[in-house]
C-alpha cells in the first residue's frame, strides 16, 4: 500500500528588503513582497507553479496595499494613541512609550 502526500501550498516571499513609506500609517516598515504557489511532496515545496503579484505589507500597522499605494486592507485601530515613532499602540496616559522609550 502506497500514500501519496502532496499537493500545492501558498509561500510568502519578500522580494525587496528595503523598507518603504506605508500608506497608512506613514512610518517606512513596509516590505514588497508577493505571495507564489507552490508543488510539494509531503509538504516540502519542491517548484514554483505560479507567482502572484507584488504588495506592501506593513510591519507595524499590518495593513495591505498596492504598490501604487491603494490600501487593500487595513486593521482596525484599537481606542487609544499609537506612538509617532515606532507606531505601537500606548494608552492615553502615557508619556513614554513602553515599546521604544521616546517621550510623546
């Protein structure tokens, strides 16, 4: 008795490293990268089938967009302030961030 284990699975690649301006929260996190399929046998990718097309991916916001910079996606903004350096969230209380330690 033989099983055959394999099929196509989605592989994110980033295709620039360098970081660029995201179009929604304005801080530069944003990676290009582009989302390609691939053959695997017993889930080890073995050939790329299809490569899909580039996008923005924020590092801190998490939103999605277009290289052009149509916004295909972006989260919900939870209540509060987000930091002006390091984009993350803080409560309306603070005076330093807890993430990068910079004065608001």
């Amino acid at each position: 008795m033989f099983f055959f284990i394999g099929g196509i699975q989605p592989k994110t690649v980033t295709v620039d490293d360098q970081p660029r301006m995201c179009p929604s929260c304005g801080l530069y996190r944003s990676r290009l990268k582009r989302v390609d399929h691939y053959v695997s046998v017993f889930f080890i990718p073995l050939f790329p089938v299809k490569r899909g097309m580039p996008f923005l991916q924020c590092e801190s916001c998490g939103s999605i967009s277009r290289e052009t910079g149509e916004i295909r996606y972006e989260p919900q903004k939870t209540a509060g302030r987000t930091c002006p350096y390091c984009g993350e969230s803080v409560e309306s209380s603070f005076r330093f961030c807890p993430s990068c330690g910079k004065r608001l």
